[in-house]
C-alpha cells in the first residue's frame, strides 16, 4: 500500500499552490484538531514536486471549513 | 565575546543577538538543514516549516493576516528594488523625499533614463517631512510614494501613517522602508495604510545577515513584477513563473538557517513586547541627545527630541573628521560606531553635512546605561583634545 494507507479507509488529498500554502493548511487543520498527514504530492495527481495533505473522506467537510474560513486558496481536493 | 567591547552600530547590524537566536540557527544546521519543503521527505517538510514559522511571526509582528504574504528577501535592499523594479514602468511618477537612503536612491534614479520622473520631497534641516507636502505633488501619472519610517543617518520618523492616508485617497501605491523600525516602532500595515513594507532582518529584528523582506499587500501583486525567476517547488510541469504568493516572487533556494534566526529574534521581540522595548530605547536615546550637546565642540544633528526619533544619533566634533572621531572610538575606547556618509548622501545634503558626513552612533537593546557613560567620557576627551 502507498502512503501508509490503511486498507479499509478511504482517502482524499488537498492540492495547495505552493510548499508554504501546504504548511499553512497544516497550521490551520491542527489547530482544529483535524487527523491528516503531509505527503508528497502524488505523481497521478499532479507534477508539482512539493507537498499535499492527506485525510480520510469522513474529515473533508472539516478540511473544507478550516480553509475557505482561512481565504487559503487551494488547487482541489481529490480522491487517492 | 569581548565584555570590554562597547558596540553601538546597531543601526547597521544588531549585535549581539539574543542567545535564542545562535541556538536556534545552530539547531537547524545539525538536526534539521534540508532544502525547505520541494522533496517532501521529514527534514524537507521541517526545514519547509520552519521558514513558514517565519513568515507567521512577521505577519503577527506588521499585521498581516495572510503568512504568504511575506516574501523573504537577502535584506531590505532586495524588497526595495523588488518594489522600485517591479512597479514603475515609462511615465510612471514616483514621490520620495531628500531623506532616503540609497537603496532607495540608487534604484529610482536608474530608472529615471527609461522615463520614470521623480519627485524628492524636501525634508527640514532636522529631517522632518511634512506629509502635506508629499500629498502637494502627487498627480495623475503617480504610481508609487516610497519612504523611510526612520532615517538611518538621523533617526527622525517620518509620519506613515498619515503619508498612508493621503495615499489611499489617491489610489496610490505607499511603500515603507522600515529598515530602521521594523522591531523598535509598532508598525501596523493595515492602520498606517501600507501596500508595500521592506524590513530588514539583521537589524532591529535579530535574525542573522542575509535576512530581510517585503509584506505585499492584498492586491498589490496584480500590478508588481517580480525581480527574480525560478524555481519554486510549485508548477515544476511549467516553465513559466507562478502568480500566486509568495512563489511569485521567491525563486530558489531560501536562507532556510537565516530565516531560523530571525523567526527567533521576531519571537524575542514579541515576548518582550515592543511596547516595553521602546521606552528604554528612548531612554538612552534621550540621555546621549541632552549630554552629547553639553560637550564643547560637538555638534548634533537631527531632531534632537528623542520622541520622535528611533536610536540613531548623528554628530561632529569640530576639527576632526568623522572617520577619525571613528578610529579613535574604535582603538582607544573599544567602541564601535559608523562614520561618513551612511549610504544615504541626499539624507546628508538635506541635514547640511555632505560631504564630509557624521559619526553615527546606534545603540541597541544590549547596549547598557554604563556603555553611554564610557561613550559620552570617549567624546569628552576626544573633543577637548581636538584642535
């Protein structure tokens, strides 16, 4: 498994513009007490050689809320 | 560290630093030390981390919301050109005043032979801008009102806020060399009207040489070129800058154990609060400003009211030059200071003292009530054996 996946859940990635919007994103989730992890950016998803956030399907909508509150631009957010 | 050694350059790099700040950059270097963020592995993303923190801790100190809006440079210098470089294009106005230091100068009058007018806005003898003045020469074509907050040679504040007033009224771009204030002189970017600061790192705020910045204002990137192209860590599939923050204007790679530092000084600072840091900065400002002038011979430039001027005092002593008022600080004495011109050769014209220049003197927030004695006895004698 890739990712440290843990086979029976389901994960979705943010995409952030850059290195330091994807380091704020992890400042902002903490503070909230989001579950994530910073990966590398999957190769699938884009060529960008930076870093993205990983969290469980279930936590998307609080991902969701902790960035548009924050005006943190995001390229998407899209399934591993 | 020689404990006889009294250094009052601090307006040109602050020194020594709080003892946070070497443990901090010696701390990254052994444990952490790779390249911020690009290769996604734990010491990247920590190393990435650690410059964000700085970002964050600048914007708390200028009011900032967003931490990408700070755009890390090599010094004040970098932000400044970035801004002179980036904005004005042919026929573009720019206002200034006969305060500023050359890296503002040098910048601008460069750009005057590719058609850019400028305005310097006279200051009084003291170092004074009136901001009606500014608001007096602004017309349609002007782009840009660049200014000191403090001036290097004199310290005497300029009023931004009140400057950022008239400039937003006139939907002009205000940018702000804080070279001299950033960390001695609350600065709020939002209140004093802002679009543009430069801040310097290894001054007043305690980061390392090498550090130093620019807050871009919501906005103002739509009309700012950057200085320098690269590559960011972001868009790699492209070979085209990226617009968005701060990518846009931070290409290669950043001085990850420099910015360490500073995000250290920043936090030393905040935790004792430039509201506490401030008086005691006048303090001795004040107590150099009223006994220097008591001693025959010597005479001070500049405001010579400590409320309205950071801690940088310029002065003479009647024959001799300020280089040799200098070496003799610096052999006899163990001070150090800065003589000459201080890069700022129109701040000198407008104060009446180019070309032969100042010696400046900065202390800072290590410098003590018995180091201003040992200086003020050093200029005693050295007055009174000059001839």
């Amino acid at each position: 498994m890739s990712f440290n996946e843990e086979p029976e859940k389901n994960y979705r990635v943010a995409l952030f513009y850059s290195v330091s919007g994807a380091l704020r994103a992890e400042k902002l989730l903490k503070a909230e007490n989001v579950a994530f992890k910073l990966i590398p950016v999957p190769r699938h998803l884009s060529s960008d050689c930076g870093i993205c956030v990983r969290f469980e399907t279930k936590e998307e909508s609080r991902v969701k809320k902790v960035l548009i509150e924050s005006n943190l631009d995001i390229q998407g957010i899209c399934p591993l | 560290m020689d404990n006889n050694l009294i250094y009052l350059d601090n307006a040109a790099t602050s020194w020594p630093k709080p003892e946070e700040v070497y443990r901090t950059m010696e701390n990254f270097m052994r444990h952490i030390g790779a390249n911020p963020g690009r290769s996604g592995h734990r010491l990247s993303i920590e190393a990435g981390r650690v410059v964000y923190e700085a970002r964050e801790i600048i914007a708390q100190l200028f009011n900032l919301d967003d931490p990408l809006r700070v755009i890390f440079t090599k010094n004040a210098t970098e932000a400044l050109n970035l801004t002179v470089r980036g904005i004005l294009r042919p026929g573009d106005h720019v206002i200034t005043s006969t305060m500023e230091h050359n890296s503002v100068m040098r910048p601008l009058r460069a750009l005057e032979d590719q058609g850019v007018e400028i305005t310097t806005v006279n200051c009084s003898a003291e170092g004074f801008l009136d901001p009606q003045d500014v608001g007096k020469t602004i017309k349609s074509k002007t782009r840009l009102i660049i200014l000191n907050h403090a001036s290097n040679v004199v310290g005497t504040l300029v009023p931004v806020a009140e400057i950022g007033a008239i400039a937003r009224r006139h939907n002009v771009i205000f940018c702000v060399d804080a070279a001299q204030t950033a960390g001695a002189f609350p600065i709020d970017i939002k209140v004093m009207n802002i679009d543009l600061l430069a801040f310097s790192g290894h001054k007043l705020l305690f980061g390392p040489p090498g550090t130093g910045g620019l807050c871009v204002a919501k906005g103002v990137e739509d009309v700012l070129k950057p200085l320098m192209r690269g590559g960011t860590g972001s868009r790699s599939e492209s070979e085209h800058q990226p617009s968005f923050l701060p990518d846009k204007y931070e290409s290669g790679t950043p001085n990850t154990v420099g910015l360490a530092g500073l995000a250290a000084g920043v936090k030393f600072i905040l935790s004792q609060g430039i509201a506490n840091l401030r008086p005691r900065e006048e303090n001795l400002t004040r107590r150099i400003i009223e006994e220097i002038q008591t001693i025959p011979k010597v005479t001070l430039y500049g405001s010579g009211d400590p409320r309205q001027q950071v801690a940088v005092v310029s002065f003479n002593i009647a024959g001799l030059s300020s280089s040799e008022v200098a070496l003799q600080l610096d052999e006899d004495y163990n001070i150090m200071c800065r003589p000459g011109l201080q890069c700022a050769p129109l701040a000198h014209k407008t104060l009446g003292t180019f070309p032969l220049g100042t010696v400046r003197i900065s202390p800072g927030y290590f410098t003590t009530e018995d180091n201003i004695k040992t200086f003020l006895e050093a200029i005693a004698k050295i007055a009174s054996k000059a001839k």
